[in-house]
C-alpha cells in the first residue's frame, strides 16, 4: 500500500471498529490473509469485515495462524500506484466466488468509491456521496467527504 491507501485504510478501519464494536455485530481487520477457498486461494484485502455469524464459535487465542479460514462479509481494496486493473479484477473474482458479500474499492486520488454488489452490480460513489454498509453493516453511514476530509491537517 502507498502512503495515502495505508492513512485511509486507518481511518476507514477506525470507523468501523467504532461501529462494529457499538452493534456488537463483528471484526474489521486490514492487511489479514483469508484462505477464501479449501483449495488454497487466499486474498489480503486492505481492510475487511467479518460479522461475528461468520467466525468459529471462540477464536483461539493460543494460536496465531498465517491465515484466517474465514471469508470476510465485506473487503475493502485501496488503489495505490502498484495495484493494475487486472490485479482488481482478479481480486474481485475471487472475493465473489468465495462468498464475499460486498467489496468497496477505494480510489484516493480521484476520491470515489466503487461499490460492488456482486460481480455485475456495481456504482460509483463520488465525494459528494454517502458509502452505506447495507447488507453488511445494516446502519453505517459513512459520507465520502469525511472519509477524505479526516486526512486534513488541523489548522
């Protein structure tokens, strides 16, 4: 991840613990490897979620594996300089045919977000929008200007 993709995956992470944690609904993560596939396809989204209906019954804190066997509800990728279309679409693919319910694709720069229902449902969000966590995150609200305007500097 570039500088910019690494400050608005803490802030978006930050956001969604806050919420998840208040719902009591679920665990956002970022840069967690999920074994998506029994056959060994893993992804690292940038930030993802897994609501707590997806996880094992305890999460066993003795062990510390390289990947977690779970497919997350939701993953979030941040474009940076390294990332190509194929590389996304790839990414997207495999998110879907996993199970991934929902995938934000964030794009810094130009500051809008693709919103991929599934792998044919698909809109674009710009600055002037509000990114909604429906079905995921029934209730989180996240207007896009916010989530950009958090990286200011105070003055």
């Amino acid at each position: 991840m570039g500088r910019l993709a690494s400050l608005i995956a803490s802030v978006l992470h930050g956001l969604l613990w806050s919420f998840a944690s208040a719902h009591k609904i679920g665990l956002p993560v970022f840069e967690t490897l999920f074994r998506l596939s029994p056959t060994g396809t893993s992804r690292r989204p940038d930030v993802a979620f897994v609501a707590f209906d997806r996880m094992p019954a305890s999460l066993d804190t003795t062990e510390d594996p390289a990947q977690w066997d779970v497919v997350p509800n939701l993953a979030v990728e941040i474009i940076s300089p390294t990332n190509t279309a194929k590389g996304i679409q790839d990414k997207l693919d495999d998110y879907f045919h996993a199970g991934v319910q929902l995938v934000w694709v964030i794009y810094p720069v130009n500051r809008c977000i693709y919103v991929y229902e599934s792998l044919t449902s698909v809109h674009v969000l710009l600055e002037k929008d509000e990114l909604v966590g429906e079905p995921v995150l029934p209730g989180f609200r996240l207007p896009i200007a916010a989530l950009f305007a958090a990286l200011a500097k105070p003055q």
